[in-house]
C-alpha cells in the first residue's frame, strides 16, 4: 500500500476530495512531489511561509533549540527565552500599548483566549463579530464565525454572539453597555479579500472606546507583511485593544498568540489563577523559528516590495474570463462565474505546476496568496501559466 493510500485510509479526512500530493520537499517558492515534480507555491501554506519554504536560518534556529530543550513545563511557568526575545521583538514593532503577548498553540486557540479576556476584563457576556468572518473552528471561534452553512451542524453553540454586515454603518448601534468586544479583521480574506471602509473602521474604533467594549483585531492572515503592512491594521492609522496572531507568527511552525496591554492579560493571572492556560502555547521550538522567519522579514524587508509585486499581478491578470480581481497586498482574489469554473481552473493550474486553491467563503474566487518573497519574474510565471490555463479553459466552455 503506497503513501495515498495510507492518507487516505488512516489520516482523518477534512473534505472527500483532498487534493492529496504527495510532497517530499519544499524550499523557497518551490514545493517537489514524490515523482520529482515542482510546483510553484502561489499559497504559502494559506499565508504561512510568509519567507518561503525552508529558510536556512529559520531551519537552523529549529535545530539549535531543538538541542538545547524543547518542551520543559507548560506555558507561563519557566523563563523561555525564545518566548522572551520573540515576544520582546513583537512588542517593538508594535503600538506600545500592544505590549504584552500571550502565545498559544494556534490561531484558533488565540480567538478562544480572545473571546475569554474580553469578558474578564469588561464583566459582560456579549461579542459581536462579521457576517462571512474566519476566525477558526474550536468551538467559541466557531460561534464567532459568519456562516450558518459551517455554523449549523455543530449547534449550540455560544449564546451571546451577534453577526452584523462588514461596512455597515448600522452596525455601530449595536455596540452597546452590554457588548465585551467586536472581533474583525483588517481585511475579510475568506470571503475573497474584501476591504473595510477606513470611516466606517474608523467610526466602529470610536463607538467600542465610547461604550468601554474592546475591539480585537485578527491578524492571523493579514498579519507579518502580506497586506504590505507589517499588520494589516496598520493600514488604517486605528490602533486595536488585542490582536490575534497565526499563520506566519510560526515561521512554519505551529504558533499562536493574543497581543494586549500588559495591565489587560494580567487579568488571567488572578480571578481565577490560571484563567487561561495551555501545555504547549509558545513551543520554544515554534518561537524560536517565529523568532528567526520575523528576524530575516524585518531585515530584508520583503514586506515593502509587496505593494509593487500586488500591481504586476494586477496588471498582468486581464482575462474574458476573470470577473474581477481584489487584492490587499499578495492577499489576492481572482473571481471567476462560479465554483466550478474556478475549480477546473485551479486543478489545471496544478497539473501545470502552479499551486493555488480557493477561498471558504468565496469559492468562486482563486486564492493567491504567495510567499513574500516571490520575485518579479515569478510573478510574470504564475500569471503567464493562468492566463493559459483561462485560455484552454475558455476556449470549451
């Protein structure tokens, strides 16, 4: 019995149609299948490998830590300083009063800690979040996610929970005495990279100060550059109450964290003691490869040349068939009639050699979302290979 089949006889399935490559190595841009075939990565593990798969000194920092210790005592207990010197590196390149960072295992498990801090620190029981929102799928990021189709056959879920429309100005009225926080992101990925308007952003930061919520940011996709930003807020001149992190935080590996003021999350140390705990949040193995992957974006600067690399995917990408192309930095959504469309179009992007998907809530829309360090030419590759592909597939539809 080879790989595939053992996949997928006893390796827990997520859809019944897992794309289900075999891939033996990856490095930089470039991932390689069991058969020695590459493919140019065009979604960076979903906008993890924001420096490419592989780095070296991010491969090295794994190894050192890895001989020094891993895993000691949970979380909070012993000085770590991979977690030490990442959280001090995060705070730095962060609004002052986002000081604090508390690690978790994962992004979801940071929307939970969320979720949690907020009503410790307000007393009330009420959280507004985004219709067509990602904010994962335990059980409390479930309730704030915003779809009744991924919702619904896990009822009941979290009572107190509210959806209001992205960019509605209506909205704000429903932030009231009784709301603990509003969770949204700085751009809606998952429905197909749609943008908020900064007065209404602007607008929703002013009615949370006014009514004492607090508005908890995620980060978890827009965050270590991919909007061309360091965090995707940034982009708004608006400064959050907590940020959620993932994804990239990890350096390829598993990462999670909430960023607050210190004041803030020291409300998990007392009322209960241990109001919030976990074995291995902040892995001094997954720190210190954060650590590294933060360390070499911040000194070359990949996140500056994104705004120019967004433009020559934009310009190149004029098609009959594409409806139309959104884009947030290399947070890029290219919409095509339908699912089923796109879908051919992305399965025949693969057998070409170019790896890409769709999105949750918009899977009419081709996600491209690549690593940072995608070069220029690479760029003119991958449109070049799609535009071939809208081409043949254009041409029988």
């Amino acid at each position: 019995m080879n790989q595939r089949q053992l996949f997928l006889r006893h390796v827990a399935q997520t859809s019944d149609a897992p794309l289900a490559l075999e891939i033996v190595k990856a490095k930089g841009m470039q991932m390689e299948d069991v058969n020695g075939k590459k493919y140019l990565d065009l979604i960076a593990g979903i906008s993890v490998c924001n420096i490419g798969h592989c780095h070296p000194k991010v491969v090295k920092a794994i190894s050192r830590q890895a001989g020094l210790y891993q895993h000691l005592m949970v979380y909070g207990e012993l000085v770590q300083s991979p977690q030490v010197e990442y959280a001090s590196l995060l705070a730095s390149q962060l609004p002052s009063s986002l000081n604090c960072v508390y690690f978790t295992n994962s992004g979801a498990e940071a929307t939970e800690a969320a979720m949690k801090l907020a009503k410790r620190a307000t007393g009330r029981t009420n959280i507004i979040a985004f219709n067509q929102s990602y904010h994962g799928t335990t059980q409390g990021a479930l309730s704030l996610m915003g779809d009744e189709y991924w919702r619904n056959a896990f009822r009941p879920l979290l009572p107190g929970v509210l959806h209001a429309d992205y960019n509605d100005f209506g909205m704000l009225d429903l932030v009231d005495q009784h709301t603990a926080a509003v969770f949204i992101e700085p751009i809606q990925a998952e429905r197909g990279v749609i943008a908020p308007q900064k007065k209404w952003l602007t607008a929703l930061r002013k009615r949370c100060k006014e009514q004492g919520a607090l508005l908890v940011v995620d980060e978890i996709q827009t965050g270590f550059g991919r909007t061309g930003e360091l965090w995707g807020f940034a982009n708004y001149k608006l400064v959050p109450d907590i940020i959620l992190l993932g994804k990239a935080l990890g350096g390829g590996q598993p990462l999670g964290a909430l960023v607050a003021n210190r004041q803030l999350l020291q409300l998990f140390a007392s009322g209960p003691v241990l109001g919030h705990i976990t074995t291995f949040g902040g892995h001094p193995v997954s720190c210190a490869a954060g650590l590294a992957a933060f360390k070499v974006l911040l000194k070359e600067k990949y996140h500056r040349e994104v705004k120019e690399k967004e433009r020559l995917f934009r310009v190149l990408l004029q098609h009959p068939a594409i409806k139309e192309v959104r884009s947030a930095g290399l947070l890029i959504a290219v919409e095509f009639a339908d699912f089923a469309t796109n879908k051919k179009i992305i399965d025949a992007c693969i057998d070409k050699g170019l790896f890409t998907d769709w999105f949750l809530f918009a899977p009419q829309c081709m996600r491209i979302a690549p690593p940072l360090i995608i070069t220029k030419n690479q760029v003119r590759k991958a449109a070049k290979l799609i535009l071939q592909v809208l081409d043949e597939v254009h041409k029988y539809a």
